[in-house]
C-alpha cells in the first residue's frame, strides 16, 4: 500500500503547456478547426504544385465546362479551371486575414497595454479614439477606408487592419487593468523596472490568452472582409483570383453553371467556419478557470 501510495506521489504533474495542449486535443470542435485551418494553409502553401492549371489561363473550348476529372470545380466564362483558381485564393485570403490581423494585433494590444497602465489621460484619449471606431459597422468602415486609400489588395490589408484594432484595444486594456496591480508587477515596480520592461516582461505575458483567442476569431472575420471588399470590387482585382471576387463573377449564372459561385462560396464557409472553431478550442483549453477544475 506504501509503495502505491509512493508511486502516485511521484508522478510528476503536467506543465501548464502540456495542460493546454491535453485539454485543446480532447476539445473536439477544436480539433475540427484545426484540421480546417492546416488544409488551408497548406492549399496556400502548396496551391501552386498541386493547381492542375494556370489560374488565370482561358480555354475557350471548355466554356461552362462542369465538374469532371479535368476541371474537378468546373470551369468558368472564360474557360478558366475553378479548382485552381480556389487554391490560388486561399493564399489571397490566408495574406490577407494574417497581415490585417497582424496590423490590428500589433497596434491594437500596444494602445490598450499604455491605455490600461498609463494615466488617466492617456486612458481617456485612446478609448475614446477607439469607441469612435467602434461606432461605425465592420464592413462600412473598411468600405470609408478604401474608398480613401483606393483599391487593391494592400489597401485592403490596411483597411481591415485598422478596423480590427479597437477590438484588441479593449481586450489588452481590460487585461492591463486586471493584472497591474498584482504583487509580481509591483514588486518588479519596486526594484526599479521602468514601465516598458514592466510591460513587455510581467504584463504581456499574462494577458497573452485572451490575444491569442481573439486572434484566431479575427481571422476568420478578416477572411470574410477580404471576401467582401473583393465580392464589390475593392479588394483583390481581375484577373487575380479571390474566392469573394469568383462569388461576384459567378453570381449570374447559378441557373446553368452554379459550380461558379459554389465551389468559392463553401471556401469562404469552410474557411471562417474552421478559424472560429479554432477560436473555441483555443479558448476553452486557456480558461483558467477550467483548467483549475
């Protein structure tokens, strides 16, 4: 009896990643986002070698041709193969939701880290700069945006970009405020560490959970923007491919080539759906509170 008991003290405990990579394995809708998100990155990877033609070359013999071993989507108006021109997308969309994320990321996390542990009046300034973004809808403010930078694809990164930031300013500055005052900030603070060492080596690091969970749901939100501003002509432009660019051009004919706008449309779908239930996954195994359960 001894010895068992001995036996069970000794096992050692699993880290804190090891917690949360057990408990995201056995999430099961997690799992499922992250089997999404992988075929899309590696579709944006490897699109290129595996594209069994040019995206953007035409064959006018095979005009509407439907889906068949040759053209495995279909082919569009102008004879060009859908099967390719999906995966050449999802670099399209991959580039774009990551470096719009990234901008609102970067920016958003640093206005709400000096807003939540700066003065008052840094405080005030910012959120209220960001509660004048937030007054205006998603989709009609990244459409202001370009409508002032103009179209393309760089102009569309930035424009989501920036309309994502208040969401990660807020997000930073309540988790700024919720953990500046702990004893390791203070007692970092009276050892003499300046505000930015504070910040970046004892604040970071403990509000990196709810940024990493609202990153993945950002993501899929970007994904659908990109699709969006492409969709009315403001994002990616022709003859480049984009799933929300081939749902504009195949809107027209769903009633004889309806694998036109299908085929880009559950892209889209499958896309946003896998990125959020990422986001569910990841925020489940970071919970405190269900790891401490």
């Amino acid at each position: 009896m001894s010895a068992d008991v001995i036996s069970l003290d000794q096992t050692p405990s699993r880290t804190l990643l090891q917690d949360v990579l057990f408990r995201f394995v056995r999430h099961r809708v997690g799992m499922v986002g992250a089997v999404i998100t992988s075929l899309l990155i590696l579709a944006a990877i490897f699109g290129p070698s595996i594209a069994p033609h040019e995206p953007n070359r035409m064959h006018f013999t095979d005009v509407y041709a439907p889906p068949s071993l040759e053209y495995p989507f279909g082919a569009d108006d102008f004879g060009r193969d859908i099967f390719s021109r999906v995966l050449f997308g999802a670099r399209v969309s991959l580039m774009v939701g990551v470096v719009a994320v990234s901008i609102a990321l970067v920016v958003g996390t640093t206005l709400g880290m000096i807003a939540g542990y700066g003065r008052r009046f840094f405080d005030e300034a910012i959120m209220r700069a960001m509660d004048v973004l937030f007054a205006f809808p998603t989709i009609l403010l990244a459409l202001a945006i370009i409508a002032i930078l103009g179209r393309g694809v760089s102009n569309a990164m930035i424009a989501i970009g920036i309309v994502y930031i208040p969401i990660f300013a807020r997000i930073a500055r309540g988790e700024v405020l919720a953990v500046k005052n702990e004893e390791y900030v203070e007692a970092a603070r009276s050892l003499g560490a300046g505000h930015g060492r504070i910040l970046l080596h004892h604040v970071l690091p403990n509000i990196l959970a709810p940024l990493i969970v609202q990153t993945a749901l950002s993501l899929s939100f970007a994904i659908l923007a990109e699709a969006t501003l492409s969709f009315f002509t403001l994002g990616t432009q022709p003859p480049d491919p984009s799933w929300g660019r081939m749902l504009s051009e195949g809107r027209g004919f769903f009633r004889h080539s309806i694998w036109m706008g299908l085929f880009p449309g559950l892209a889209i779908m499958f896309s946003v759906m896998g990125f959020n239930f990422l986001g569910d996954g990841l925020r489940d195994a970071l919970d405190p509170r269900l790891r401490n359960r």
